[in-house]
C-alpha cells in the first residue's frame, strides 16, 4: 500500500471519529432534545414516583418540557464529564438506571479521549501531505469516503434501528445494565426511542453535510490551483 493510500486511509478514520464524537457534543444539547421534543409532540411524560415522594400523589406524576429539559441538561453534563452526578438522580431513577448513565459516562469520556486522539493524527497526517503538496487532496478523498461511510451506517441504522441501538449497547455495555422495563423506567421515558432516533439521524446527516461541503471546497481549491497554473504555462 502507498504512503499516499495509508494517509488517506488513516485520515478517514481520524476525521470519522472526531466528526462523530464532536457532533453528537453539539447534539447532546438541550437545543436538539427540544426541537425533537416538538417535532414529535412529545412535550411532556409521566415519572413513576420510585423515591417514595408521597407529596406528588398518585404513585406518579406530570413531567412538562421544561423539566425534561432540565433533566436532559444535568444528565448530559455529568455523561460529557463537565458536573458530577445530578442532585436528586437516586429519587427519580432507580439504582440501575443511575449506574447506567456512570457506565455512558465512562464510554462517552473515553470516545472524548479518541476524539482528541483523532484530531491530532488527522492534523499531522494533513500537515506530511501538505509537505508533498497533497494536502487538498488527502482532504477530498478522506472527506468522501468518510461521508460514504456514514451514510452507509445511516441506511443500515434506518432499515434496523433497533438491532444496530442494541448491538451497540452489547459492545459498549457488556455488563448488560441497559436493558429497563419501559412500563417502570423513567429513563426510558425521559429517552424515549423518538429522542435516539432523531439524534443519531442529526449527527448522521450533519456529518455527511459537512463531510461533502469539505470535499467541495477541497476540490474547488485544487480546480483554481489547476487553473492558475496552467495560465502561468
């Protein structure tokens, strides 16, 4: 295999990783969970009351957007590494579903580690090739076979989103800790499927977006390049 094919091959991977882990950092916002929330009309759900907090009545209770939002917020806080655990995660959410999220915490801080990993070999493998002056095109050729990548996972997750969510979960939770009963989960109803599916097709497609629009202008610098120097001729 030739230098230039390891860097393209190398740089694919780097840039897939990091394009990935850093979007699904900007879709794990409250942003995304609300747009998602009223695209669906998911505006609200009902908690079970499993922390025994008899003053909301009924064994269970109303939960509006705006304290899922909350929720959403401390939840993905404390999974990106950025608070500790949320005040109040023990009463609403069961044992399990608590040392769930500390086990999506330590998945996630790791593919944060990967990401950064990525970033760097993908700088360096772009800084050799532009020392060759092949710069633009390691870009061009990483970025479309890295879209074509994606959207290849993208067709297979919407023809199978439920077999691909749960093989990701055997591979990255061995321990098997992430399968709750949906009628007593209330992570399940602050995660419902809408949210996992809305949110894996957002990163997918904002990736091969900004995949495609790198290629492009990649390849538009290499077309003024060209023609540039076949004027000076």
């Amino acid at each position: 295999m030739t230098s230039h094919r390891v860097d393209a091959v190398v740089f694919t991977l780097a840039l897939t990783v990091f394009g990935l882990v850093a979007l699904a950092l900007v879709w794990s916002g409250g942003w995304a969970y609300e747009v998602l929330a009223r695209a669906t009309g998911h505006t609200q759900t009902t908690f079970l009351d499993i922390g025994g907090l008899g003053s909301i009545g009924g064994g269970a209770f109303g939960v509006d957007l705006h304290n899922l939002l909350s929720w959403h917020g401390a939840w993905a806080s404390y999974v990106v590494g950025l608070s500790p655990l949320p005040s109040g995660a023990s009463t609403y959410f069961s044992a399990d579903e608590v040392a769930h999220m500390a086990d999506v915490r330590a998945v996630f801080r790791g593919a944060e580690l990967a990401a950064v990993l990525a970033l760097f070999v993908g700088g360096y493998r772009i800084s050799r090739a532009r020392r060759r002056g092949g710069a633009l095109r390691l870009v061009r050729a990483g970025a479309l076979v890295a879209a074509g990548i994606v959207a290849v996972i993208g067709v297979a997750a919407a023809l199978a989103f439920d077999q691909l969510f749960l093989l990701f979960h055997d591979v990255f939770f061995p321990q098997g800790n992430f399968l709750f009963d949906p009628a007593t989960s209330n992570l399940l109803r602050l995660y419902p499927e809408w949210y996992w599916q809305g949110i894996t097709a957002g990163v997918g497609l904002s990736f091969i977006a900004l995949a495609l629009l790198a290629a492009w202008v990649a390849h538009s610098a290499l077309r003024r390049g060209s023609n540039t120097y076949t004027r000076a001729a």
